[in-house]
C-alpha cells in the first residue's frame, strides 16, 4: 500500500493540490501499478475532500474505487460522514495501539476504546465503507505490553475489519524485533490479516518492511521517496526491488516506471531527493572510477541485478579527476564522437587537470572541452559578443544582445518577466529571423555554494526539450542571470552543431 498522499503528506513543508493528488493517484495505480493508496485524512480541508472526490471519481471510471483508502478517526461518525460524502469506500481507522496512548491521550480503558472502535465500524459499515483498522503506536504498546494489543486484536476480530495496521508509529523497531512481533501476532491470530507501517527514524523501514513480510505480514506500506512524518516511511522503489530480488516476491509493480513517479513527486512536493538515493537518484547508475568503465567495457563486469535498463534508465560515466580511457571513450559514444588515440590522451588530460580544481564535468560539456584541447572551431558558432540586463520592481525586465552567429553579428532587444526571460524574448527575435527556434526549456535549476557569500559564483543547470531528447547545460557566473545566458549559448552551440552535422551527413549520402 502506497501512503504518499496521506503519510507522505505529513512531511514537514510539503502540501499537494488536488490536481497534484489526483495525479500521483493516477501515476501509482494505473503505472507503477502498487495494489492500494492512502490519499487523505479524513476532515483536513475542503480542498483534501475536493481531492479525495476527484481520485475516487477517476477510480470507479475504472473499477479501481476499492483500492483507494482515507485515514479516518473515532470522531463520533465525523470521519465516516466526510469519507462518504467524498464518494470514499475504504476507511483506515485510526484507534490505539498503545495502552499509554489509551490512557494518556483518550483517558480510556481498553473496553471503553474498543466500545468507541466498534461504534465506529458498525457506523462505517452501515454506510457501506469497507473498514481497516490503525493500532497506533503499536511498536510500543507491544514492548510495554503485549496484553493490550492481544486484547484489542481479540476484542475486534469478529468485526469485519479487513486489516489490521500494526504501525512502528516512531520508527523506532529494529528487523529482528519486527519479525519476532508479527509473527507472534500472525501466529496468535492466523485468521486476520496484518499490515505493517514502517517509519524511519533509525533508518531501518526498508529492512523491517522486508523482515515484516518475512514474518508474515499480508501488506506493507510505503511511500515515494521515503517521505512521511519525520524522517519519512520507506522508500516505494526500495521495498519492490526488495521485494523482488531480496525475497523473490511475485509483485504488480511496474518498475519502469518506478523513476517516473518519483520525479513527479519530486516536483509536486518541493522535496529534492537525494542524487544517491537507490534506484531514482540522478547519480545512482553513474560509474566514476576509470576501473569501473574499464570493467564494463570488458564485459559489465560491475553491474547487478540493478541495471538501469530495468527501471528505464541509462548508465553514465562520470568525467572528472577519477575517469579512465573507458569512461571517455563510453561518453564519446553516447554524443557519437571519434578521437584519434592521441587526442583522447589530450582530452583525457584536460578533464583530468579540470577535476583536480573542483569542477564539475558532465558529458554535455565535453564537446567545449575538447574544441577547447584541440583548438578546433567545432562549438563555436554562436557567440554571445555584449549584453546588458536591468531588472526593476514593478517595470518588465529589458535586455540588449549582440551576437555572433556563424560569421554574422545581429543585435537585438527583448523585454521579459525578468532578466533571463528578457534574454531568451531578445534571442528568440534573431533566431527566428535565421530560421531557427529556441528549445522549449523544461527545468531550471540554480545552485550556488553553501556558506551564504552573496560574491559566490553561481551554477545554472537548464535541460532543454530538444528533437533529439532531454539536454542539459550548464552555466557558470557571479551573476545567476548571466550563468543562466552561459547554459543557453552551450545549448544554441550543440544544437547549430548538430544541425551542421545533419546538413553534411544529408549532403554526403
Ligand atoms: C496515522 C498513523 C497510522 C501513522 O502514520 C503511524 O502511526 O505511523
């Protein structure tokens, strides 16, 4: 059960729109095809319920409405009214697990919670919802005592209950105290079904999921990219990849599209992951050492079962002061290129030296580099020759180019919502004179070092929609409008390159 749209939510700062929920529902279901959803706690916003309608709408269009599930509370029926005026069929009750959370939270005997629970469930299921049940803090109550949350589990079984949720509310169990719990509580009541609710907090929710499921567990639960309360759930990709190679567990899942929905989430909720996060990380199927490309080229010798191809992905080889022959020999085939063995001892040297100081090289650069090395004109047919950029509050931006294509110099004005956007407005009116058009521009990320020195250089990164596919350049500068023109005069040289490069091969054939 995937809980990105109700445990992934609660992560700190993050909040998804309607139409994002709606969305990620439709990416988890239909694509990575994960067998249930929690998208929403009952009562939070209109705009929860306004999301809630909109998914179970989308699902029973397609048969899916049961799979789909809210967080719902002993609340005196409110819950159930909410979920059922959502059109909502599944609700996840939330009781208590933990008798210190009975008591001091509720102030409640267990007889009295169960009186509440009950209640609850009959109402739910007198209004059709199907009812699972949350035993919160469960982690606890059933290291302080075990009896409790026996005595709850007995008091509920004839209840109806689909399955009963035993969250490691804190994240604080390790794998071998998860598979000692629930295959007691598996053993103790082989009737039900147990689902377990992992957090991270030591950072053992991928391992306990996998012990959970070793010890029984009909369900586990997690989230795209491990977010959730505190320090998140367990990681989506994660759990199916151990699932699958781990445990040799037969899933639904698609995994091409594992990748997919991580960005989407990504995006949605502002939370950057990690570039080694396992399995959707940018760096993650990226070999750095020279040894590694090296062993690769003779036969994939460092690969596992983890290749990129199945979750729709590529290798890269990383160029820096650790790359090897075989790492730019790998890059030069991927931008189809031929060197000379001499030149590539050259370049070799220059990414080398180019490392050793600290920058960062990726493969779209290696095209400057090595025009650079052997002083060829290969990238140079577009050159920014002056510029100037005013911004001002409340006015447009305006700028004024002058630039070099191919032998020709053009000057141009643009105005823009912002400098960049000036920029691009002003290039765009002389690239549309030459016949040429800008890349559509589908992301823009700028960096610049930590440590708060506003004189600190900044990096641009802009990826491009081009007809060959996804580019991605950088640019380099004090000023993060100038860095941002830098990526955008790196993209106009690629792309008049390839078009030259085109023309020759068209004419010669
Ligand atoms: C809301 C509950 C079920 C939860 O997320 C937890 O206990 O971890």
């Amino acid at each position: 059960m995937d809980t990105t749209l109700r445990d992934g939510e609660q992560t700190q700062g993050v909040s998804f729109a309607p139409a994002e929920k709606l969305n990620l529902a439709k990416a988890l279901l239909e694509q990575v095809r994960v067998d249930r959803i929690e998208v929403a706690s009952a009562r939070v916003s209109s705009g929860e319920a306004s999301a809630v309608a909109q998914i179970i709408d989308w699902a029973r269009e397609r048969g899916l409405a049961e799979r789909v599930e809210v967080l719902g509370f002993v609340d005196g029926g409110a819950s159930v009214d909410w979920i059922r005026r959502a059109g909502g069929q599944v609700l996840n009750l939330l009781a208590k697990g933990s008798e210190k959370h009975c008591q001091g939270q509720l102030g409640k005997t267990l007889d009295a919670h169960v009186a509440d629970v009950r209640a609850t469930i009959d109402l739910a299921q007198s209004q059709g919802l199907s009812v699972n049940l949350y035993l919160e803090d469960w982690s606890n109550g059933y290291r302080d005592n075990p009896d409790y949350v026996y005595g709850l589990v007995e008091r509920l079984a004839d209840a109806g209950i689909g399955h009963f949720m035993l969250p490691d509310t804190l994240g604080v169990m390790t794998p071998d105290q998860v598979f000692t719990a629930i295959s007691d509580m598996v053993g103790r009541f082989p009737a039900l079904q147990f689902d377990f609710h992992p957090h991270n907090d030591y950072g053992l929710a991928t391992a306990n999921v996998l012990a959970a499921v070793r010890a029984g567990a009909a369900a586990v639960h997690c989230t795209v990219n491990c977010l959730g309360e505190r320090a998140g759930n367990a990681s989506l990709a994660e759990v199916a990849v151990n699932l699958r190679d781990q445990l040799d567990g037969e899933l639904g899942i698609d995994e091409t599209h594992l990748a997919r929905v991580s960005e989407l989430v990504e995006s949605f909720s502002g939370k950057r992951i990690s570039d080694n996060a396992p399995i959707v990380g940018a760096d993650v199927f990226t070999q750095t050492a020279g040894i590694h490309a090296d062993g690769d080229k003779k036969g994939s010798l460092y690969h596992s079962r983890l290749s990129p191809e199945r979750f729709a992905r590529r290798r890269k080889y990383a160029l820096g002061k650790l790359a090897g022959k075989a790492s730019l020999a790998k890059n030069l085939e991927r931008l189809d290129i031929e060197l000379s063995e001499e030149n590539q001892r050259k370049v070799l040297q220059r990414i080398v030296e180019l490392g050793d100081s600290k920058k960062t090289i990726t493969t779209e650069d290696l095209p400057f580099i090595i025009a650079e090395v052997l002083e060829s004109k290969d990238y140079d047919h577009a050159e920014l020759l002056s510029c100037t950029v005013s911004s001002s509050l409340d006015l447009e931006s305006m700028a004024g180019i002058k630039i070099r294509l191919g032998d020709q110099v053009f000057t141009g004005t643009g105005a823009g919502n912002g400098g960049f956007d000036a920029f691009t407005n002003a290039l765009g009116r002389i690239l549309k004179r030459q016949g040429l058009t800008l890349p559509p521009l589908i992301d823009y990320e700028v960096r610049i070092p930590r440590g708060g020195r506003t004189d600190a250089l900044t990096e641009c990164s802009i990826t491009w929609q081009t007809e060959r596919g996804e580019l991605r350049t950088r640019g380099v500068h004090a000023n993060q409008v100038f860095a941002a023109i830098g990526a955008t005069m790196r993209m106009l040289n690629i792309q008049m390159h390839r078009a030259l490069a085109e023309s020759r091969r068209d004419s010669t054939a």
